[in-house]
C-alpha cells in the first residue's frame, strides 16, 4: 500500500507552503467512510469536530506563543487534492477547514494557531505513526514563486491495523463505531454556562438601552437608579457605546448596531456652532439624547426628536475629535462580524467616512503626520497636559484610515482621498514607530542626546533635552519591554504610559511586532503598577503635587490617582483582552478578567477605581456604568470566540511600509528618513 503527498504553495500575500499527507480519504488523522444511511450520515457530520478533537493536535510557534492567523482550506474527502482559494488569506484571522462529505458540510474551528507576520509555521502531526505521516505544513515568506506541485510517493505499513472489533457494516460500509459515541449529546453539555455575575450584566446592559420612534439606538452611559443628578450620563455617547455594540454584536443582536451608526449619521450633517463659530462638516457629535417636544398646532401631542452635542456643551467646550474615528472603526466591525456589507457601500454613509476623513485630513501647518488636537478632545476629556500629539488620537487615527481604507469604494471621485489615506498611513506608522517609542535602550540614547542641532540629518530632531526623562521612568522601565510615550511636541516628550493609546497601537498594528510584543511584556513586569486590583490605569503614573497644580489647573476630579489622573477603568478590559488575544496571550487577558470579575458586581459596577492600586471605587464615580458593563461582557465574548476576535484587529500591511510620499518628489532638498530606519519597520 503506497500513499501520496502533495506541496502547494500559494502566490498571494503572506504566502503559504502546504504539504498535506493523505492516506485513502482521511484528514487529520480521521477515516471518514463514506455512508449511505441518511440518519448515520446527518449525525456523523454533526460529530465530525468533536471526533476530530480525539487525535492530538500539535502547534509549533515562536516563543511558544500562537497567534490567530487567518487561513481557509476547502478540502472534498472524496478527491485526492487540497486546496487552498480564499483570496483574504491572512486577512481574516481563523484557521476553519470545511470538509465536503456527499454534500455534508463542517467546520472545524482551531482557534490558537501559529503564527507570525512574516513567517507562519504549523505542524499538525497524527501519532498514528511518530514519524509524521500525516502533517500539514505552512510556512510564508514574500516574494515566492508560483504555484507549484511535487508528488512525494511513502512507504506501506504506516497505519497500524484497526481493531475490527469496533467496527460494524452500514449498507455495505465499514463503520467504527467510536465516531458514532455521544451523537445525541446536547450542544448545551458542551457550551460554557454563563454565571450569575453575566447573567445580571446582560440584564443590566439591555436595560440601558434607548429607543427612538419604537427602535433601539444606542445605551446611556450610566443607568444609577439612585442618581437624582444625572448630568449628561442620561445621554448616548458615540465612544461610550463602542462596547456595548460589540457585545451585542458578539451576541448575534446587530439591529441596535446597525440603528446606531445611522442615526449618528444623520447627526453629523446637524447645525453646530458656538460663539458664531461652526466646525468642519465632519464633525460627529460626542453624545446624543432623545428628547420629547410637542407637536405645533396639536393639543398634548408630542414627537420625539434626538439633540446631539458637538461639545457645545461639553466642560470646556471641547470638540470630540475621537468620536468620527470610534464611529468609522464600530462601522468595520458591524460588517465584519455580521457580514453586511451593505450598509458601508451605501451612499450616505460612504459621504460620511469621506466627511470624517476630510476633515482629518485637511491641510495645516503641521510638519508631521499626527493630528494635533486641544486638550480633553477624546477619553481624558478634562484638563491634562495630553494637547498637541497625543497618543491616543493617532493610535485611533490610524485604526479609522485602515478601516477606510478598506471600505471606501475607488472611483474617480475617491481615487485621490484613497492615495491621501495611504500616504497618511505610511507616514504615521513611521513617525510613531520611530519618535514614539521607548524602552531602556532608547532611553538610554536620550539621556545622552545632544541638543541645538540644526541640520536635516539631526539625530535629536524635536530637540528633547536630557533632564526631561522624569526619575521616575529611570527605576521604572524593565530591561525587558517598552512602550509609546503618551505625546510627543518640540522640545517635549509626555513619558506617561496612556493604556489607550498604547493598546489600540496593538490592535491596529500601529507598533511593529516587536513593539506590540514588548507593550504586553512591560504591562505583565508592571502588572501591580498598571492593573493590581482593577484592570487598567487609563495613565501611569499620576500628576501630582505642583505638576497637579499646573497642568490640570487644580482640577479636583482629577487628584492623584482619581479619574483621568491615574484612575483604573474597568472599560480598558475588552481592549486589554482584544490586544492579548491577538498577540497570542489570552492567559494575560483571562487573569485580568477574572480580576474585575471578582468585584464589579459586588460594587455594583462603577466608572472607575481611586487609590494607585485601585483598591476603592472612585470619589465621584457613576455606578451601574454601562461601558464597565459591556466591556466586562464583551470581553468574556472574546475569550470565549477568539475567531471572531480575530475580525477586529489587523496584521501588518507591509505594502504600506513600502509606500512613501518621498519618492514621488524629485527634489533633492529632500531626504527620506526610512533608509536609516527601515530594520526597525522591519523588526
């Protein structure tokens, strides 16, 4: 008995090697008869995953880690042939083989496999036979050669003979009955049980939602029974709601979603002004209510009308310049996870992203890529030295461009806001990457930095002086790990470590992958400074004493290691675990969650936590929170299905590393920095 191989190697990006040994009909490690008898036949492809499970699977990664990659094999047990034909490969980010047995389909899901943005490596390996007859092999690479077949002829005597005593004959056919053990178990037996603590969250969370005209639009931001003085957290915030949407969509519930991004839509074309003064036409309001007002000339009949604030009511009269970024990035996810895609490729709605990208791409006088916004313009929305560069609005920047990206339809009319996207995108990625980035080494290079250089070949091209690096970050950075500082403007560098920003750096590979790695190996080394008792400080460390003074002006909401300044925000969680998941460490995420598991309901779910390390529920904080609440729900969601975790973030593009503005000028007063710096794209 002789058997075949075949190698198959793929020509897209990231490309892929696939040896796939196969004995008669079988697939990793399973003999999959071929059955006549409609009851055996339905109930065995309802089992074949779970049968699939009883061989041993093996994965091979760097570190020891697994990254979710995403890779479709269409395999038909009933040919002697692989094949591999989805054109998003590495693109999506589940690894599904979909198994044609006289037209029985199913889906085998394998949630951690390795991977790596530039080298993919699996081994799936039956102990059948310990030499590995059978296995699949992926390894990527650029630039590859096209496709290519090599027949490899083994040897007889690899399956060890089957126990006969197992197996019966169906209509003529040979069935082990092993397969056909546990057919009538319940899908229940082998979902997870949602506890008490989910139970009174989802509760919670369907009771916070706000309805329009008969339907669901969003949720407010806080739902306190006891609280006689609302203020604005009656109102449905565009950034508060990001969670809330994809618990719900993680949920199989998208009607609210989908509401939800076009009534903000609507929104976006409102009259807002202040002091005379209206902003640019792509501005989405921060937050929106539903109010009543009476009918004209109609005794006690009433309409309900939504009132949004564009920050015209806002402390500090703050525009929201996050929320059309927030509103771009949740229109990605509602398509991507529930596969409509045509609410994006309508026309009001591609109006929309090409407004919010107007508007954030317009001309100034910046010399660099990053949005320069006033201070309080995204979550830290009071006063706290985050004005010029901040790390939070670029790190969603560029989240919100890759979403465009991907959903503005080219034409005549786009073609040149496309180009404008790509440009920015390159540009921005360099320009954090390089200037925002530290760790000991690149400390070290500040401290000895010299300054006044005035040249285009500057090394100290922002002029940071030395004394700058606080004596805090000195004992503080691990010899392992860094992290992008929280703003970057001339002669300044903000060393604070913003949990926001540098996550969503993480989920948009924004950071190389090296960088990303090194952000969750500095949150894990300072685990008892960034989460102790309650996951994330929003920023670390806090502003205190004459710093507290001058940059928040007193403010006293924000005392040390209270609110904005250095609080804990249980909401950082799902964006904590959305980052672990993707950088294959879901054990990260899981210990947090079942940090904030332990007290959120018992403290009846609260805005924030005070105290460095968290320990008491904050001076001023809201309860019943509604993003505390979503958050914890959406992150338990994606622990339990990584594969649809794997739909909201991205791998790194490399074509966009390869684009660059520079080389279409033919000047040669200009000199592009990437050629000194392309091994840290690289890394």
């Amino acid at each position: 008995m002789s058997t075949s191989s075949c190698i198959g190697i793929s020509t897209m990006k990231p490309c892929c090697g696939i040896v796939i040994g196969y004995k008669s009909s079988s697939l990793f490690g399973l003999s999959v008869p071929k059955l006549n008898n409609p009851v055996i036949h339905n109930n065995l492809s309802k089992s074949l995953s779970k049968s699939a499970h009883h061989r041993r699977f093996h994965c091979h990664s760097v570190n020891n880690r697994s990254r979710i990659i995403g890779n479709k094999s269409v395999v038909n047990l009933n040919r002697r042939a692989f094949n591999v034909s989805d054109s998003s490969w590495g693109q999506s980010n589940v690894f599904t083989s979909h198994v044609d047995m006289d037209r029985v389909r199913d889906v085998l899901v394998i949630p951690k496999v390795s991977s790596d943005i530039r080298n993919h490596s699996i081994s799936i390996e039956s102990h059948i036979n310990e030499k590995g007859f059978e296995n699949i092999y992926i390894q990527g690479g650029l630039n590859v050669n096209p496709l290519m077949i090599k027949k490899i002829e083994t040897g007889n005597d690899v399956v060890k003979e089957e126990d006969k005593s197992n197996r019966i004959e169906i209509n003529g056919t040979n069935v082990n009955i092993d397969y056909l053990k546990g057919l009538n178990e319940t899908a229940s037996k082998v979902e997870r049980e949602v506890s008490e603590i989910e139970k009174e969250a989802w509760k919670l969370l369907q009771g916070a939602i706000v309805n329009y005209c008969g339907n669901p639009v969003g949720t407010v931001a806080a739902n306190d029974p006891a609280d006689k003085q609302p203020l604005n957290y009656d109102q449905v915030f565009i950034r508060d709601f990001v969670p809330s949407a994809l618990a719900f969509l993680l949920n199989g519930d998208a009607e609210i979603v989908k509401n939800f991004l076009l009534y903000t839509l609507q929104l976006q074309s409102w009259e807002k002004t202040v002091d005379c003064y209206s902003p640019g036409q792509g501005l989405m309001p921060a937050s929106f209510k539903v109010r009543t007002a009476p009918l004209d000339g109609s005794d006690g009949a009433f309409e309900e009308v939504l009132d949004p604030d564009f920050g015209e009511s806002a402390i500090g009269r703050v525009a929201p310049v996050d929320s059309g970024l927030w509103w771009i990035i949740l229109l990605r996810a509602y398509g991507r996870i529930t596969s409509d895609y045509a609410l994006q490729e309508r026309i009001d709605v591609q109006t929309g992203i090409r407004l919010i990208l107007n508007l954030c791409l317009s001309d100034g006088f910046d010399m660099f890529p990053t949005l320069l916004v006033t201070d309080g313009s995204c979550m830290i929305d009071r006063r706290m030295g985050i004005h010029g560069h901040p790390l939070e609005i670029q790190a969603l920047f560029y989240a919100a461009l890759r979403c465009a990206r991907e959903m503005l339809i080219v034409n005549d009319g786009t073609k040149n806001l496309v180009t404008a996207v790509n440009n920015r995108l390159s540009a921005l990625s360099f320009h954090i990457r390089e200037y925002y980035w530290v760790d000991m080494k690149k400390i070290n290079e500040i401290y000895r930095y010299k300054t006044e250089e005035y040249s285009t070949d500057a090394v100290n091209k922002f002029n940071i002086y030395p004394d700058q690096i606080p004596s805090w970050l000195v004992d503080w950075i691990p010899e392992e790990g860094g992290y992008l500082i929280g703003n970057l403007q001339p002669a300044h560098m903000d060393f604070r470590f913003f949990t926001l920003g540098n996550l969503w750096a993480i989920i948009s590979s924004l950071g190389t992958i090296k960088q990303n790695e090194g952000i969750l190996n500095l949150i894990e080394s300072k685990w008892d400074d960034l989460v102790a008792h309650m996951p994330l400080k929003i920023c670390y460390p806090a502003l205190e004493y004459e710093e507290w003074h001058i940059i928040t002006g007193s403010d006293p909401k924000n005392t040390p290691w209270s609110y904005h300044n250095g609080g804990s925000w249980p909401t950082l969680l799902w964006q904590f675990t959305l980052a672990c998941v993707k950088m294959g460490r879901p054990e990260l995420a899981q210990r947090a969650v079942d940090l904030a598991e332990k007290r959120l309901s018992l403290d009846q779910w609260p805005e924030y936590y005070d105290t460095r390390s968290g320990r008491f529920i904050g001076k001023q904080s809201r309860l019943f929170q509604t993003w505390t609440i979503a958050g914890f729900l959406t992150s338990k969601k994606l622990l339990e299905n990584p594969e649809k975790a794997s739909l909201l973030f991205w791998d790194e593009d490399y074509d966009l590393l390869e684009t660059c503005v520079c080389a279409l000028s033919k000047t040669s007063r200009k000199k592009c920095s990437r050629i000194a710096s392309r091994s840290q794209n690289r890394a």
